[in-house]
C-alpha cells in the first residue's frame, strides 16, 4: 500500500540520503510504503543517484 505525502513532509527524512531537490525526480514525489510499518520512498533523479544511495544505505 502507498500514499501521497504532504509537500515538504518528508524534508528530515530523506535529508541524510539526499543532498537536495536536484536527487529527487520531480514527477515522481516522494510516497509513503506500507510494509509492516510506514517508510518514506523518494524517486531519485537519475539512476546514478540510485546507485549512490543503494551502496551508502546499507542495514
């Protein structure tokens, strides 16, 4: 399940992945995803980025 976020909502959550709006893809705004618990999922810019982010984000 997802949702629509609140413009502006999701700022402090995807600050430590992304250095700004220039990540993120403007058509696809950032959704709330449902999987046992609600977690921010931001559409990145370029699959670049991705790649970024996929090796500094680890768990």
């Amino acid at each position: 399940m997802t949702a629509p976020l609140p413009v502006g909502s999701y700022d402090g959550d995807i600050a430590p992945t992304a250095a700004g709006g220039a990540d993120l893809d403007p058509l696809l705004p950032p959704r709330a995803a449902y999987a046992g618990a609600w977690h921010v999922v931001p559409a990145t810019a370029s699959r670049d980025r991705l790649a970024r982010l996929a090796t500094t984000c680890r768990v």
